[in-house]
C-alpha cells in the first residue's frame, strides 16, 4: 500500500483575518510548500501530486502556537514554509499568517499536527 501524502497547513486566529484572507493566505502557503517540494524533494512532491494534492488546514490561536508547531516541525525534519503578509489590506506588512508543513506522509506530519483542530 502507498503511503498517504498530503500538506497541512497551520493558520493563525488571533489576526481576525475574513475568510477570504484566510484562503488567499492557505493559496500562498500551498504554491509555497508545492514549489518547494517539486525543487528538493521530487518523489515526494510526485507521490503528493498523484495522490490528489490532500490538503489538511488546520488553527492555532496565536503566534506563539504557531512558532511552537514550526519547530516541533523542523525538529521532525519536515518541510515547512513561513507566510508572511504583505501588509496590503488586513493584518500590519510582515505579519506571520500561516505556515505549511510537508507534502510528506501522514505518520511524519500526525504526531505534529494530529491535535490541531480543523479551521
């Protein structure tokens, strides 16, 4: 059997970003981590692509959680990509919005972002 692929990407609450910063945000985030992906780990990057691209979002509520989240991440070898906001409408220039972790398989990313809850 293959093993589940899919991204999760991790967005932040306390911003009071609308819903639709929020999925312009998860977009940026998603072409983020797939670019990545396709450069430095291409079998992965391909096993996620066939696979349908599973995306996962799931909330934190502040910076801190997210930073915590970030480096229990990379602690586990992950790919994670940081997105950080242009300031251009909702929330102050450079503001951390979200982060993706992976494409990687679910027994990497779970015991990371298993307990989050969904957005």
């Amino acid at each position: 059997m293959e093993p589940d692929f899919k991204l999760v990407i991790v967005v932040r609450r306390d911003l009071g970003m609308s819903c639709g910063k929020i999925a312009a945000q998860v977009a940026h985030a998603s072409v983020m981590a797939a670019l990545d992906a396709e450069r430095k780990r291409s079998q992965e990057f391909s096993l996620w692509l066939q696979g349908g691209q599973k995306k996962v979002i799931v909330k934190v509520k502040t910076l801190s959680e997210l930073q915590e989240v970030e480096r229990k991440a990379r602690e586990s070898d992950l790919p994670v990509q940081v997105v950080k906001d242009m300031g251009l409408t909702e929330v102050p220039p450079g503001s951390v919005t979200c982060i993706s972790i992976g494409p990687s398989t679910s027994s990497k990313l779970d015991p990371v972002t298993g307990s989050l809850r969904l957005l």
